[in-house]
C-alpha cells in the first residue's frame, strides 16, 4: 500500500475509502490462508474477522506490517474458535436445490478456472502437516516475516524456518513425484 499511515488514519476516522483500501488489500491473502486451514469455514471466518478488525481499528497502532500481522492473528483466532464451536454442534447439510437458487459471478467460467487452481493448490497445502502449512501460508499469502508469523503461532523464529522449509521440500516433492512417474512410463 502506497501510503499506508494516511490509509490508517483515514479508516480510523472513518473515511469510506480508506477501510476499502485495507480491505481490498488483505480481503485476498487473508480468505485463501483461511480456505488453506479450512476451507469449509473460511467464507464466515473471514466475516467475523473484518467484524473484529472493524471494532479495534481505532485502537490499532503500527505500520502496515503490523497491520497484517494483527489480522492475520484475529483471523486465526476466529478460525480456532470457530472450530471449537462447530465441533460442539451439529450442522445441517443444505439441498442442492438451494444453492442452485444462488445468484453466481458474471464470469462464472473464469471464476471457476481461478477457483479450480487456487483449490488445487490448498489442497496441496492440506497435505502436509498442519503446523508446517500454517506456517507456509502466513509466510507467502500474509506475506509476514519469520518473526510476526513466530509470534502468531507461538513458537521461536527457528521452528518456523524449519518448518517452511521441510513444507517447502515435502511441497516440492509431491509436485515432482508425478512427472516422475510419468517419465518411467514412457521409458523403454
């Protein structure tokens, strides 16, 4: 963000504009480490998220790194919560034909394309142990440092190098592993 204090001192005086501007920016990153933990949450997670940001803006003193660090531990927090609270109750599934009623996008083909990638790409992220994809996420979508994603997930900055790195590796194993195969295939 170009100029992220006058942002910040916009939205906490409540300019319209200015909260956009933070939203537009973190709304991204912010979904998809969410979708990359949970995906059937991320969406109502998120929601209270921006809730719990919109109420402690005023409050909110830093930089921008701050900034997204901040969010990034409420939208943690909320995630964990909301798990705790979903495993207590019970849900109820919704029809089809309800969903199929849902108004959609106006490019509902490009969306798709772009849906279809990014899933694949958490789902990826979803194999590897929870601690280690956590770690990943906080460290390239909430573009954190090792140290605000250490405090985050409570544990020392050289856990966390270590545990992006053996994600990374394991990562880049998985998307090996088949051309590997592919390339045996066709061998003579």
């Amino acid at each position: 963000m170009e100029d992220f204090a006058e942002t910040l001192a916009a939205a906490q005086a409540g300019a319209e504009w200015a909260v956009a501007a933070l939203w537009s920016e973190l709304h991204p990153p912010l979904l998809r480490f969410l979708r990359g933990l949970h995906p059937g949450f991320a969406e109502d997670v998120e929601s209270e998220t921006w809730i719990r940001i919109a109420g402690g803006l005023r409050r909110f003193e830093g930089t921008e790194a701050d900034f997204r660090a901040w969010a990034f531990t409420i939208a943690r927090n909320r995630l964990i919560d909301w798990c705790r609270r979903d495993r207590r109750q019970a849900t109820t599934p919704v029809e089809l034909d309800e969903l199929a009623a849902l108004p959609g996008s106006e490019d509902a083909a490009a969306a798709a394309e772009e849906e279809l990638g990014l899933e694949a790409s958490l789902a990826l992220l979803r194999t590897l142990p929870a601690d280690q994809s956590e770690v990943i996420l906080l460290r390239v979508l909430g573009g954190l440092d090792v140290a605000r994603v250490a405090a985050i997930v409570g544990k020392r900055p050289g856990t966390v190098r270590v545990l992006q790195h053996r994600g990374l590796r394991r990562l880049a194993e998985q998307v090996a592993a088949p051309a590997d195969r592919a390339d045996e295939r066709v061998a003579p």
